[in-house]
C-alpha cells in the first residue's frame, strides 16, 4: 500500500490514513493506488465492518497533487475514480473524519463517503472553477444532494469555501467536534455502527445509498433482493435469539 496511505483495522472500524503531511495529503497516483487498495482491505475484511478516512497532519486533504499532475500523473483509477474512491465507494459504510481544509478533490473524497465527522474549524471547497476548471470527481453530482439547490450552487459557481459550522447546519456534516478531535469523533460515531450486525450495515448502506436513484417501480424489487440475504443468515438469528435471552448479541457475519 505504501507509505502515502496507512491502514489500521481494529474492533471492527479500518482506519485509512492519507499520510503526505507535507503535501497537504494532495492526491498523486501513488496516493490513489494506495486508497484503492485500502478499500479493497476494508471490503475483503470480515473483522472491518465501517473504515473512516482521514488525513495527517491536521489537513484532511488538498485535493490532486498539481506538482505530481506537470509531470504527466493522473490520480485516478480508471472505474473507480479520483483517489480510487469517488466513482466506485465502498459496499461497506465509510466516514470522512475531516481536520482543516477538504478542497478540491479532497473535499469530493470527503462527498464520497456516506458520514462526515469534522473539527469546527475544518472547512469545505471546490474551486475548481477560479481556475477554469470543472469539480468532475463527483462534486458537482453529490453537493446538491447533500445541501439545499441554492447554496450548492453558490458553493459550486463561486468557488468559495464552506464553514463546516454551515455544512453542518444543512445536513452535510454529521457530527462536529473541538479542533483535533474529528478523528477520535469519527471512531465513536463507527464503534456505534461497527457493533450492529455487518451483514445488516452493508445492506442497509446499500438500500439507502441506491434509494436516491431507484424509481418507485424499482424500489421495493431492489430492496428484497439485497435484504433477502440478510434475513435468511445466521446472523439474524444471532440478533433475535440475544434479544430474547437479554444478552449482546455474537456477529458471525454469515
């Protein structure tokens, strides 16, 4: 995986480090190839059931590595994106833990994941357009989901950055926490979920995230054929049996 990303799975939660402090975590290919085979680890794992990304250094991420881009490198894997993470996010729950700025394509990483923990002095931006460029990572295709029409717009035209106070008031950020604390934040908020059964988590990410773009006629089709699994497994009557003898329940994740 390289120095660049770091990975660390324990009690259920992958933490996956972009390590480049000195950069600012700016994407290079070698940062993409890295993340993409953390994914692969947080996928594969059946002891990781939720992983965060994060960055080091007090900076979640500065987006494409422009020294690295002069040089003919392109940080995107092809099918799976910016980072290896923006076109194809894990199947499995992933929570950005966000300190300082998420800019560019690291604040379109940050877009990817399904929960955002960040420090209330972290902040937001794609400004992609004050340099004649477009946010195509999937920035443009997420924000206005995630915020109100008009304030994604203002985000998206103007280029300038959003207050994770204000993401957080419109629903974009989760949880905020002290500056320092967004990753401690984000491992409470994935302990919460790492102790529920996993096959339930990944199915439950996968009816919620495919709800937005499913049409009615589809939706209940596609949500019987990803839960059927679930409820015909071991796990499921692991949860009901614990309930009934009042004791935690032991996921098996089958």
């Amino acid at each position: 995986m390289g120095d660049s990303v770091l990975t660390e799975i324990a009690d259920g939660v992958a933490v996956i480090t972009i390590d480049r402090p000195e950069a600012r975590n700016a994407v290079d290919r070698t940062v993409a190839e890295g993340l993409a085979a953390a994914i692969d680890e947080l996928e594969e794992r059946s002891d990781a059931v939720i992983g965060i990304l994060t960055g080091a250094g007090g900076t979640f991420c500065a987006g494409m590595d422009l020294k690295a881009f002069t040089r003919g490198e392109r940080p995107s894997i092809p099918g799976r994106g910016f980072g290896g993470v923006t076109e194809r996010p894990p199947s499995k729950p992933l929570i950005a833990a966000v300190e300082g700025w998420a800019l560019a394509g690291g604040c379109e990483l940050a877009l990817s994941c399904d929960l955002i923990v960040a420090s209330r002095e972290a902040k937001f931006g794609l400004p992609e357009v004050k340099r004649g460029l477009v946010a195509a990572a999937g920035g443009l295709l997420r924000l206005p989901k995630a915020l109100p029409y008009q304030l994604a717009m203002q985000v998206a035209l103007t280029g300038d950055p959003l207050t994770a106070e204000v993401a957080h008031a419109h629903g974009l950020v989760n949880e905020l926490t002290e500056p320092g604390g967004a990753l401690d934040g984000a491992k409470a908020l994935a302990a919460r979920v790492a102790a529920n059964g996993p096959l339930a988590v990944r199915a439950t990410k996968q009816i919620v995230a495919g709800a937005v773009r499913w049409t009615d006629a589809e939706a209940f089709a596609n949500q019987a054929e990803i839960s059927a699994p679930v409820f015909k497994s071991a796990d499921a009557q692991e949860g009901a049996l614990a309930f009934a003898e009042k004791r935690a329940p032991v996921w098996r994740g089958e």
